[in-house]
C-alpha cells in the first residue's frame, strides 16, 4: 500500500461520535495514514488539538473559527487563534469559509469573519483549510479581492459543480481541492463531475471524519482508516491506476502542508 495521508478528519468529534478513544482506534486500524491533520474549529477545543499533536508524532494541526461559529470570533479570539498558529505542529489556518446550507450566523457575518481569517492566514504564511458551501458566487468575490500571490488553498470536502471548481483552480494560489466518502454517495454525480476536471496534481484526500464514511460504511463514523476506499473511487473516475492515485495525491500534501 502506498503511503498516505488524511489531510482532514475532526478526531475529538470523532471520539464523541463513535465513542472510541483514538488510542483505541489506532490500535485496531489495519491500514495506517502516515499522518493526518486533525481540524480545530471551535476556539474551546484548540488546547485539544495543540496536546493530541503532542502526544502523537504523526498528528498534525490546524485551527480557524468554522463558518457555523463565525459570530462567536472577536478580538480575543483572534489573539488565541495567533498564538495556536504559531505552533510547532500547525500546518494550516482553517477551516474557515462560508456555508449558507445551514442555518447559521448571517450571511453578512460569515463573510466579514472569513476575510478576516483568510487576511490573517495569508499574513502568517499558512496555508488556508476552506469550507464553501453552496455560496460559490460570495466565495469567489472574497478570494479574488484577497492577497493570494503565492498562497496555498485547501478547498476542502468538494460538494460543489465543476464550474465552481473551475473558477477556484483559476485564482492566482496553489489550489488543491480536497474529496472525501461523498464521491462514493449514489446522489453526488456533480462531484465526481466535479473531481474529472480537477488536475491530478491538484487532488487530496481526506475523510473529514467522523463524518461521511464512503460506501459501504455509509452511516458508521468515518476514520482515517477509509482513505483507501475513497481513493480508489477517485482512481476509477479519474482513469488512473490506486497506485498512481495515491502517489499523486500523496505528493499534493506535501506541496500543500509540507508533510
Ligand atoms: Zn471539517
């Protein structure tokens, strides 16, 4: 099996949901990632994040204030969010963006929260986790504004069409557009639509665990453990062969987060 990583999973959600410790997850994995980047995206579980990457030399980090919790972000919280970015084991500023499926903070709110976060990540040199969704137009205008020279971008868990896609891969950034289990749900033609017309060198795989475990765990908490599954999905519809998939993808991470 060729060396890979989940570029995105939430372990103390998953720790909650499936009511397994990651110790004991780890444990029991037959098939491991050489690493994974753990998403903190509430400032209350940041201290969570910083002591699991401590405690784990394969664990790596990143920390925003998720669009669902934008009109919780003030002064101080940016101040804290500073400080866990500066960490040795932070490898990203994320994941923030915009989603307007949900019933959330206003549409107002996110945006103004999002440029900020964006502007602080690019300031700090990290590379940027983000989370669009079903907001493509309001998406696009904020990033094309942003100072993305030389930036790198996670968009992860793709749900949108290709046009969007296409619009993303055409800012003025290294973009890397991230799938997850969806890509397997009967349901999500226009992601695997989507994935087609992504450049090979522009894929990553992540679970965005514990959350939308792929076809046929479809419903049980997702984990690392899956990345092979979705993976080989992303091979058949990109026409390449698991291996080549996976050594692409694998490569990606590196450029993206340096692991
Ligand atoms: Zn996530």
């Amino acid at each position: 099996m060729i060396p890979f990583v989940d570029t995105h999973c939430h372990i103390d959600t998953y720790e909650k949901h499936a009511k397994e410790s990651f110790a004991s997850l780890w444990e029991r994995l037959d098939t491991k990632p050489e690493a994974m980047v753990h998403v903190a995206c509430d400032p209350e579980d940041f201290e969570y994040a910083k002591n699991i990457c401590e405690k784990y030399s394969f664990l790596y980090a990143a920390y925003g204030v998720h669009p669902s919790c934008a009109d919780t972000f003030n002064d101080e919280i940016e101040t804290k969010l500073r400080q866990y970015l500066s960490l040795p084991k932070t490898v990203a500023c994320g994941e923030i963006g915009l989603d307007y499926h949900y019933e959330g903070p206003s549409r107002e709110v996110q945006k103004s929260i999002f440029d900020r976060q964006l502007r602080l990540g690019l300031e700090m040199g990290k590379p940027l986790v983000l989370h669009l969704r079903e907001a493509d137009e309001d998406s696009l205008s904020i990033l094309r504004k942003a100072p993305l020279s030389g930036a790198k971008l996670h968009v992860h868990c793709y749900t949108g069409n290709p046009e969007f896609a296409t619009e993303l891969l055409q800012l003025p950034a290294e973009v890397f557009i991230g799938f997850t289990g969806i890509i397997t749900f009967k349901n999500a033609q226009n992601v695997r639509d989507a994935a087609k017309i992504v450049p090979i060198n522009r894929l990553l795989l992540e679970t965005d665990a514990p959350y939308l475990a792929p076809v046929p765990y479809r419903g049980k908490p997702a984990h690392s453990g899956m990345i092979p599954i979705i993976a080989e999905h992303l091979a058949a519809i990109k026409e390449i062969s698991l291996e080549s998939l996976m050594s692409a993808c694998r490569e990606n991470t590196r450029l993206c987060y340096g692991i």
